[in-house]
C-alpha cells in the first residue's frame, strides 16, 4: 500500500466493492464523491478534504492495526490520536 486513498481501496475491496464503500462514504460525508475522484486522489492528482480523509482512516487504520495484532481497545485509542 503506497498511501492511505490505496489502501482505502484495498481494504473495502476486501469486504466489498469499491463502488459500495464509496456510496458509503458520500451517505456518511453528505458528499457526492464519484470512482474518478478518489482516483485522482490516489494519484495526487487532487486532495481530499479533511473529513473525507478522517473517513478513510478510520476504515484503514483499524484494519492495519489488527493485522499487527494490537487490540481493539488500544485501536480505538490510536485511532482517535490520528484524525484531523
């Protein structure tokens, strides 16, 4: 995973499809993100805002920590230390 927008999508492509997690994102955001922008912010070729990056971390990070196997309690603290 080469940043955050890739690994985004490699971990909700592990439960679902892209398309679904970012439906996901536009409900839980109030915003209308569409396949190409998230692409575009994988390639750096645009930024995503703040909320749309605290939304991806707290998809990846938690994943991430697990897979390290650091505990839920101790994932929930990380986390909350890394939002925007």
């Amino acid at each position: 995973m080469s940043n955050l927008i890739t690994a985004y999508i490699e971990v909700v492509n592990q439960a679902s499809t892209l398309a679904v997690a970012l439906r996901e994102m536009n409900n839980a955001l109030g915003t209308r993100h569409t396949h190409s922008r998230i692409r575009e912010w994988e390639r750096g070729d645009r930024l995503p805002t703040a909320m749309a990056i605290n939304y991806m971390l707290s998809i990846v990070l938690p994943v991430l920590l697990a897979d390290e196997g650091i505990s839920k309690k101790r994932r929930l603290s990380i986390l909350g230390k890394c939002l925007l």
